[in-house]
C-alpha cells in the first residue's frame, strides 16, 4: 500500500461524519480520498490555525454548515463581520464550481438557519449581557487586567456580597460595595476573611472607573443571557448557528475575549453529564484563541485547563482559532485531538521558530512539513483528526470543500431585519435596572440620616433662599462618601446573610449558577 492510500484509508470511516475535502498527493488532488472527522470526535476539541487570509474563517464556515445540517448547534464568534452569510445561500460561479469539481463535492447553495448576538447590544444582535455576580472574580479581573493579588482582594469582594445577599448586577453595584468595604465603617466586616487594603481597593475603583469611561458599562447587567439559547435547534431538525457579532467591538480584545469564556464556562457550569454521545450538543468556535491566553494569570490559565478538559462529557466541543499553536498553552493544546491547520509563513527569525514548533505538533508523516506549511495555497490545510476509536489519524494535506453557504456578509437591512424578526429579541433587548446592591446602600444611608422635621430646622436654614435649598447633590459624589455614614447598613447586611442558602455557590470561573 502506497503512502496516500495508507493516509485515504486512515479516514475511512463507516459512522456519520463531516467532509472537510480530498487529500493532496505530489501537487495533485485525489478527489476518492476524502479527508473527514467522526461526528462523535467533534466534543474532543480541536484547532483551526494559520496565517491571516489562509482560509481559516471559511473553514469554520464549511465545519459549521455540516454540523448544522447533521441537527448539531454551533456557536461561532464573528470578529471580522464576515461569517454572517452562512444564514444566506452561497453564490455559484466558476472559481466554486472548479473547487468543487477538484474535491469531489457536490455543491449546493444552501442558507442555514442562524441567530444573531451583539455584546451589550454594541452591534447588530439581540444583546448579551451578563450580571457581575454572574460574571464573577476570576473572569473580571482578567477584563479589568487585575494582578494576582488584586484579583484575590476582588475574590473577597464577592465573597462578602455573596453571602450578605448584596446583588451584584451592574457595575455600579461592584462600585458601591468596594467603596463600603473600604469605609470606616466597612473595614471591620471583612476582618475574618483576611481584610482588603485601602490601596487595593482603590486600584479596583480606578480599574472599574476606567472601564466605564472607555464605554464598556454596557456589558453587564440584566436581562442576563442565558446560555442554553445556544444549544437550539431550528424546526427542520437543523442545530442554529450562533453568531457573536463583534466588529463593534474589535479594539477591546480583552472585553470580548472574556465573555466568550464566560459563555463556555456558564455551559459547563449547567449543562448535566452525558458521557460520549452519538453527537455533540454544542460545537464552540473560540476565535482569537491567543487573546485569551495573553496575560492570563496562573488562576485563570488553570481554570481554562480544567474547563476544556472537563467539557467534553457534557457533550461540548471547543474548537481554538488563532495563528500557530504556540498561542495556545501546552496544558490546553494537549487536549485538542483534531486539527487543520492552514499556511504559516517564516519570514522573520520568529516565524521560522513558530514553524519549528508546530511542526513538532503534529505525529510523524511522510510530508516534509516544513516545507508543506509554508507553500500551502488559500483553502488548503494539514489535517490530522481523531478517528472512531480514538486514535490519531494520518497527517494528511487536505484541499477543503467549498462553503454552502454566502461567503461574506449579507445586507446590513437583512441582519438587522433577521435579529429583529427572531423570537429572542423582545427577551432580551430592553435592558432593565431592578433593586440591587447599589440601591440597598443608599436605602440604608436615606433610613440612617433621617431628614429633620421641617419645623426643627434651624431659622437661618428655613430662610435659606430656595434656589440654594433646591441645589441638588453632586451627581459624582465619591461612593466612599456616599456610604461613610451609613449605620443601618451593617445591621441590614448581617440579617440577610444569616438566611440559609443566600451565599451562591461558584464554578471553577467563579461563574455563579442562574436560577432557571
């Protein structure tokens, strides 16, 4: 058996799987080899790579209409704005029809059913928002770029609002329960769980206060998004794909790179255990992987590790998408048993180091990778996936399939008409501001001062001229100062948090669990 006939048969598979394209041999494509993935390996994880304008988002593109196709929902990340047009038919033409006759495809303009998101409603999309409390510790210091031990001071914070009942919806909330802490009258709740120094809590403030100004209050807040919305399916048994709109949001990587583990890790917090099963519930497309990774403390890092691993019996697959492998840490990447990874180039000292490097990734093959890597075309990848049984398949050169599906955006009007006509929209896109821990605080400073009678007020103050009686507060006053003086706040706080059940029980992410 010859070498590309050993790498055919490696992909051979009998179950239901996904067609990614015909294999490459000596510059010519053999379109009855067929290079596939299990279906049942999809919840295995995996990693689309490669330089920019290789193909990689055409490839999640092509991944994610035959999931959908097969009942699989799929939740993709739209950096660009341009993966919006699998809801819509592709365009025939001679460069698709010529890919097609290469790979042995049968190609058929096919739209596939597709929900819309925005974060915050920056955007076209139903708004995704979450609460602070849901947010959590961990995944906000990370946002607010927060050093280890700050984001342990911010651990405590939450803590303390947790257990005293203190809802934490907005950031607001957040603002008000770190200045109280930091009070006089604050500093002694928090003595038995190791206190917080003046000085952290003031770089928390400023962190917080700086993320405002840059627009990013937005965000948080309810209604929260609840994340079983993405496992749906359309009527005709197809999976919905789940598009995250983020071009409005491109200059803050940190922002959207959070939230999307907070989506993932809220599904791992909820979803039950199901072992391997015939198909994944959710395949997640985790775009702009290496922003994640950037400046993670050790916490953080250590908490995506268990997730990923963790995942996969609850029936969700995470594909990583970034440049090479080396943006992803060995602890994940060891766990990511399916790969396509598209042209690196090498033309600086670094680059030929991150090639050396991928290149040692992946298991022996009879291509010289070094080589390979650097001279692949657009829409062409090396491909080594996990067979039926577990296994690692051959490393094979794979020219991809052709999407289905409209290759780029569609109409700015079409969007917004499909995110206005969808189910979700009236759920989630009116923000609302109920009673939270910010209005507990000033409820408790209004019963603590108490306004005196009108007929006690001392004569000169009575004659004060009315245009300076009307004079209102001003509307920045400090939080600290709001707070200082409130003596019912304590005693308030004290009675909510000896009710049973009230501290909310945490996720790895320190995410907290819904009520649902």
């Amino acid at each position: 058996m010859s070498d590309s006939e050993t790498i055919a048969a490696g992909y051979a598979f009998t179950g239901p799987a996904l067609d990614l394209g015909a294999l490459l041999w000596d510059g010519a494509c053999l379109p009855d080899a067929q290079i596939r993935i299990p279906l049942p390996m999809l919840n295995r994880h995996g990693l689309v790579a490669g330089a920019t304008g290789t193909g990689k988002t055409k490839t999640l593109q092509l991944v994610a209409e035959q999931l959908s196709a097969q009942g699989v929902p799929v939740f993709l990340a739209d950096v660009k704005g341009d993966v919006s047009g699998i809801s819509a038919p592709g365009t025939a033409n001679d460069k698709v029809a010529g890919r097609a006759a290469e790979v042995g495809q049968q190609w058929t303009a096919t739209g596939f059913p597709a929900e819309f998101y925005a974060l915050g409603g920056i955007g076209h999309g139903i708004p995704v928002r979450a609460t602070i409390t849901g947010f959590g510790p961990v995944l906000l210091s990370k946002v607010l770029q927060l050093n280890q031990t700050q984001e342990q001071s911010l651990g405590l914070i939450f803590h303390y609002a947790d257990t005293k009942g203190l809802e934490l919806i907005d950031l607001k909330d957040l603002r008000a329960v770190v200045a109280f802490l930091t009070s006089d009258e604050g500093k002694p709740e928090l003595k038995n769980i190791g206190g917080l120094s003046t000085a952290t809590a003031g770089v928390i403030l400023r962190s917080l206060t700086a993320f405002e100004a840059q627009g990013m209050a937005d965000f948080f807040g309810e209604p929260e998004f609840d994340t079983s919305e993405l496992l749906r399916t359309a009527t005709d048994g197809r999976g919905v794909v789940s598009v995250l709109e983020l071009p409005a949001v491109q200059d803050r990587p940190q922002l959207f790179s959070t939230f999307l583990m907070w989506l993932l890790a809220d599904l791992f917090h909820d979803l039950p255990e199901v072992g391997d099963a015939e198909k994944p519930k959710l395949v997640f497309f985790f775009d702009e992987a290496h922003l994640l990774f950037n400046d993670a403390s050790k916490a953080f890092l250590d908490s995506i590790t268990q997730t990923v691993r963790l995942i996969r019996s609850k029936g969700v697959g995470v594909f990583f998408v970034t440049q090479t492998p080396k943006d992803v840490p060995g602890d994940v990447l060891a766990q990511l048993g399916n790969r396509v990874q598209h042209a690196l180039r090498a033309f600086t000292p670094d680059d030929q180091k991150a090639l050396k490097a991928t290149v040692k990734t992946f298991p022996n093959s009879p291509y010289d990778l070094e080589e390979t890597l650097t001279g692949l075309g657009t829409g062409e990848a090396v491909v080594t996936v996990l067979s039926e049984n577990g296994a690692p398949t051959p490393v094979a050169v794979t020219r991809l399939r052709a999407p289905e599906s409209l290759m780029g955006p569609i109409d700015a009007a079409a969007l917004d008409g499909a995110v206005k006509s969808s189910p979700l929209y009236g759920r989630y896109a009116q923000a609302v501001d109920r009673e939270s821990a910010y209005e507990k605080l000033t409820a408790a400073q209004a019963q603590a001062v108490p306004e005196p009678p009108k007929d006690a007020r001392p004569a000169k103050q009575a004659a004060r001229p009315a245009k300076q009686a009307a004079r209102p507060a001003k509307e920045d006053e400090s939080m600290v100062q709001q707070v200082v003086g409130s003596g019912m706040f304590k005693s308030l706080a004290r009675s909510v948090g000896t009710q049973i059940g009230r501290e909310i029980t945490r996720s790895l992410f320190g995410t907290a669990r819904r009520k649902r």
